[in-house]
C-alpha cells in the first residue's frame, strides 16, 4: 500500500462569515495527505520556501506523511493563496495569489514516490501531470483533479492528461465546462470516453456523484450544525476516497468505489467544521469510521410498500 500526491503545499490566509486566519498551512497536497494518512502510506511531493518551517513539517508527520519528497528552495516563498467567502461558502473569492516558488515548479520523484501503487495528481499544470504520470508507470490506480483555468488556456494538454489516468475528480461544473455537455451525466459519460474508467463529480455541501461504465451513485453532503471555512474540502474528498482505495485489500469493484465514496464525503465533512487543517490534523479513525456509519443509516432507501 502506497499513495503518492504531487500538488501545492501553501499558506492561506481566509476569511469567512464565522471567523478568519492571517497565515494557516494549506495547499492540495496537505489537506489530501492529511485525508489519506487515515488509511494507507502517503508520499507529498511538492515544493515549499525557507518560511516552511518545522511546526508545519510537524503536522504531517505527526499523522505519519512521509515528507521527504516535500522540496524545500533556499531562500525562496511558499505558495500563498488569500481569500474570502460569504454566506455561500461554496464560493471562494480570490484576493491574492503568490505563486513562490511553486512557480516554477518540476515535480522531483524519490524512486518510492515512483513505485506508488496509487497516484494523485492535484490540481497542477496539465503538462506537468503528464510528467508524473509517465514516471509512475506502476500505479494500479491514478487520478486527476483540474481546474476552469487549465480548460480554458490548456484544454488540449489537459484532455490528453484525463486520457492517461483511471478516474477524474472535478466539480460538477468543470466536467460540464470541459465537455460543452449541460447534462451532468451526459458529460461523465463523454469523460470516460475519453479513456478513465470512473468520472468523480464534487458538488459542495450537496454532495458528490460517481460515474462509471456500470452505472451511476450519488451521496449528499452530510448536515452539519458548525461549518466554518470550506477551504481544501475537495483535496480532503479525494484524499478520503484514494486513500480508502490504496488501503482496501480485495479487487476494485464497484463496491469498494462506493465505500471510498463515502469515506471522502466523511473527511470533507470534518475538514470543513474548523478553518484550514485544524480540524483533520485532530481527527481519529474512531470519528471517521462513526460518522461513516451515520451517514450510511442517513442514506439508506427503503422502497415504499407496493400499491395493492
């Protein structure tokens, strides 16, 4: 068992209705490291600046992350990303974006970054992820997170990126942009014609769908009485759902994508009900796994009696 994510490692500063934070540790790669780490070995490969300092390198490890193919530049900056959401949390506001040194990014893979069984390439250039892709020939499983930016300025890179991996995970109107399909399943349908064999589709606090050739299930996103900052609740989504799949022992049915659907509905949940990695970095598997068992008795159908 072994997972592997190539993303942004940051610092965000955020502001919501319910409170705010000047400088907290973020980035794609953390919030899905952090998810995974529940679950399997995971690897972040990614670059940061000098400001990255222990305290932040504690917080993954101490969740068991390997770290070692996390770059850190002499004399550079880190990735910093500010923003703001209003009561629609499912709408960020960009105020500033530093790229730093992830700026000139070019992924550095450890030969046990390489092995993964399981790869995630996270929201980066789409030429960039077909590098890590080529270099990581032996996952069994690989999958892919983008963006309206690259559909817009790189869509001919990124199609054939979504061509070389097994399932894509983007927001239902990204897959729907990136088709020119209005109908949501018609367009996860033109996804997996393109080559993956699952089409992941986030939608906020309503939840997300999965796609595959034998069929279609959905789950809601689980109510929740404390949401205070929505920030990295994708990236903690995908880490749930790929880190349940690396650590799954048994063939990767239908079934077990539905379970790892619902474990990635689980620890978004938690990473939103406090403002950056707070919440997750104090997680226990004991929460995971209790809040799985209540969404599960949450979605349960029971058929209606038949007319007589």
């Amino acid at each position: 068992m072994s997972l592997t994510v190539v993303g942004s490692i940051a610092f965000d500063a955020v502001k919501t209705p319910f409170g705010e934070r000047e400088r907290m540790l973020g980035g794609a790669a953390v919030h899905f490291s952090l998810a995974a780490s529940f679950f399997t070995e995971v690897r972040p490969v990614g670059p940061v600046g000098e400001d990255f300092g222990a305290a932040e390198f504690e917080v993954l490890e101490r969740r068991g992350v390997h770290v070692e193919d996390i770059e850190r530049v002499p004399g550079g900056r880190s990735f910093f990303w500010r923003g703001r959401y209003e009561y629609d949390l499912n709408v960020a506001h960009t105020e500033d974006t530093q790229l730093g040194v992830f700026g000139e990014f070019e992924p550095k893979l450890s030969a046990a970054s390489r092995e993964a069984e399981t790869l995630f390439l996270a929201n980066i250039q789409p030429e960039l992820q077909r590098q890590v892709r080529a270099q990581c020939g032996t996952a069994h499983f690989s999958a892919l997170d983008s963006m309206n930016l690259w559909i817009e300025t790189a869509k001919d890179s990124l199609l054939a990126a979504i061509a070389e991996v097994d399932c894509l995970i983007v927001n239902d109107a990204e897959i729907r942009q990136l088709t020119g399909e209005s109908n949501l399943a018609r367009a996860a349908r033109a996804v997996m014609e393109l080559g993956p064999r699952a089409v992941v589709a986030k939608q906020g606090e309503y939840g997300a769908a999965l796609f595959t050739p034998d069929g279609f299930f959905a789950l809601p996103g689980i109510p929740l009485e404390d949401v205070r900052d929505p920030t990295g609740a994708g990236d903690s989504f995908a880490g749930g759902f790929l880190g349940y799949l690396d650590g799954h022992e048994g063939e990767l049915d239908e079934a077990s994508l539905r379970r790892a659907m619902g474990y990635g509905t689980v620890l978004a949940s938690f990473n939103v009900e406090r403002f950056g990695t707070e919440r997750v970095a104090a997680l226990t598997r004991e929460e995971i796994d209790g809040r799985l068992a209540e969404l599960h008795a949450m979605t349960r159908f029971e058929p209606l009696p038949a007319p007589r």
